[in-house]
C-alpha cells in the first residue's frame, strides 16, 4: 500500500508538472562547452571519448550537438522531455537521503547506442523528435522549492548530452543548498567530468560490463577505459558514487567477469562503494534474451561479498532481502526496503545505531 501512495502521488505530480509547463520544439540556443574550431567550418566535440569531428549543420553522434556556422550548439537546453519526483530509492541511491524525493530530470538523447536500452523510447531519440517541457535553470529550481524536494537529480536518459543544462542547473541549486546528483554511463573526457564534480554531491554510475568486448559490441563501438577513468575521478574528487551493473544472461554474467570487476571495484574505489546488480527484463533490440534470472543475481551478490565489498544489492526484485543494507560490522538491517519503500532506519547520523559503525553515504 505504501508503494502505492507513493507512485499515486509521483503520477500527480507529475501531472500538475505537466499541465502547469508550456512546451518547446529544440533549438540552437545556447553555445555547446568544450570543443574546438577546425579548418572548412568544421568543429571537433570534446565532451565524451567519442570525439566527434561534425561537419556544417550536422550534428555529433548523440544527435544534440549541432554545427552551425563553425560554431558547436546544443540543443539540449532547457527542453526536458521528462520531469518527474520520484523516490531517491529509484535512482537508484541507496546510501543518500532515505525516504526522500528526487525532483527528476531528462533531456532527450544519449551517447551510447545500447541494445538493451531500458529507456529507449527518451534516450534513443533526439530533442527535437520528442515534446518537451520549457523549463529554464531557474524554473528547475522554482520546482524544487515549491514540492520541498531536497534533491535535483538527473536521470532517465544519459545526463553528458545536456551537459551545459546540467552544469547550469548545479549551479543555481547549490546556491539554493540543494543536493545534486546524477545516474551517468559515465561516457564523458576527464575535464568536462571535473568541472561539473565541483557540483555535484553524489553519482551513481552504470558499470554495464567488465570486458572491452562487451561496450564494443552492446554499446556500438564504446570503449570500457573511458567508464572505469570516470569511477577513479568520481571517486578522487571525493564525490559520493554507487555503481549499477544491469545482470544481462550470457552478455555480462560469468563469475570470471563479476569476480574481476568487483576486485577492481575494491582494489581501485575501495570496499565501501555500493554495488547494484539490477535485473534485466528485454527491451529495445534485446527482446530474443529472458529476464534474469533471480540466481544469477545472487550469485553476482555472493562473489561480490566474498571478494570484500561492504555493500551490496540486488534491484528490480522488490522485496528481496538483498535490496536492504546490512551493517557491515554487526550484520544487523540498517535500512529495510521493500521496492522504493523504507520500512526500517537504523542510520543515525551516519553510523549504525547498534554498533557505531561509520557508514558512507550522503545522510542529512
């Protein structure tokens, strides 16, 4: 019933969301950060690893940066086509602000072409092929206030697209002591990621799979470096990060892969960063695969904790066990979750109320 209540309430916000926003078709309006001039009126983006070198009036391989009269726009500026309070559990944070709203954010478009895309419908199109909202910074902010949300985060789609209309709505909702965080696949240059860190208080990070072939093939010419240098910066500017890794059968789950990555998980960002082994269910152009199932993740979860981490979960499995944060000193249920519910908080400013121990995360 509380689960309920609460998409209930999601869905009517939403609707007021809508109904009180006008719409915008995208365009050119704003001047793109972070490329460079080349000779013909060419232009080379440096936002992400793919480096796009984008001829007049075409656009970069995202589909939201765009070459006008040798200069680089975007057209991902203040268009989202989706805006939405959603518990922060969704995003899914699970070591950030228990029990609160998220005011939501998405633009269209995206800089991987994954085939099992669970957003495809927003993230596979471009903005001017979806109706938008017309929100600027400001507004973003105004809507923060207004439903007392204490966190902007964006999500749905792959926040790097919009990056000038994130950094831009960072800015604004730290002066206003607001929290800001972001769900990425983290497909963004090293420079770029810094300077949006200096705003951002936590970052969950899809870790898709651990194998150079499997981002070259499921993700359409990725790379997995550029990923694992965004978790070390991430976790070097001192940036609250969680880690999602969607369990796809016969792509990404063998135990040699789970076993390597959450050795690097500890070896290089340390035991105390949350994992999420999150279900698939097929989508997009990866229909003909079948929905996790429930014993591969647990077995994901075991490795994981035999290699060392502390905190580990299982998602997209509501009332499973592992989808509750344990102490990993005393084995007590700290937070106890049922889908995007918390029944039970044993957090008390940031350390296990049984037996003291300090618990990283993002807690008031």
């Amino acid at each position: 019933m509380q689960i309920f209540k609460q998409r209930v309430k999601a869905i009517f916000v939403g609707i007021f969301i809508f109904l009180s926003a006008s719409f915008c078709l995208s365009q050119e309006n704003k001047e793109a950060l972070y490329w460079r001039s080349l000779e013909n009126g060419n232009v080379q983006c440096l936002l992400c690893p793919r480096k796009c070198v984008i001829l007049p009036d075409r656009r970069g391989y995202c589909g939201v940066r765009i070459n006008k009269r040798g200069k680089l726009f975007t057209l991902g500026y203040n268009n989202p086509v989706a805006i939405a309070i959603d518990p922060i559990e969704k995003k899914p944070f699970f070591h950030v602000l228990p029990k609160t709203g998220a005011l939501s954010i998405a633009i269209a478009g995206c800089n991987l072409r994954c085939v099992f895309c669970q957003n495809w419908n927003i993230s596979q199109r471009r903005p001017d092929e979806t109706i938008n909202y017309n929100l600027t910074p400001q507004d973003i902010i105004n809507l923060a206030k207004k439903y007392n949300t204490p966190s902007v985060v964006f999500t749905y789609t792959e926040p790097t697209v919009f990056y000038e209309y994130m950094l831009d709505i960072a800015k604004l909702a730290k002066k206003e002591n607001l929290y800001v965080g972001m769900h990425t696949c983290g497909y963004i240059n090293p420079q770029p990621l810094k300077e949006l860190l200096e705003y951002m208080d936590f970052v969950n990070v899809d870790l898709k799979g651990f194998s150079e072939e499997f981002y070259n093939k499921l993700g359409n010419g990725a790379h997995l470096q550029p990923i694992l240098t965004t978790l070390k910066i991430i976790k070097e500017k001192g940036v609250h990060l969680e880690i999602t890794t969607l369990i796809i059968p016969t792509k990404n789950d063998s135990e040699e892969e789970i076993r390597l990555m959450c050795e690097w998980i500890k070896d290089t960002l340390g035991v105390d960063v949350p994992l999420h082994f999150s279900r698939f269910f097929p989508q997009f152009k990866l229909k003909n695969i079948p929905p996790t199932p429930i014993s591969s993740l647990k077995r994901a979860y075991r490795i994981a904790k035999e290699v060392g981490l502390k905190y580990v979960y299982i998602g997209n499995v509501p009332g499973i066990e592992e989808e509750s944060t344990f102490c990993p000193h005393c084995g007590k249920v700290l937070i106890r979750r049922s889908g995007y519910s918390i029944l039970e908080n044993n957090i008390v400013e940031g350390k296990c109320k049984f037996c003291g121990e300090k618990i990283e995360g993002v807690w008031k």
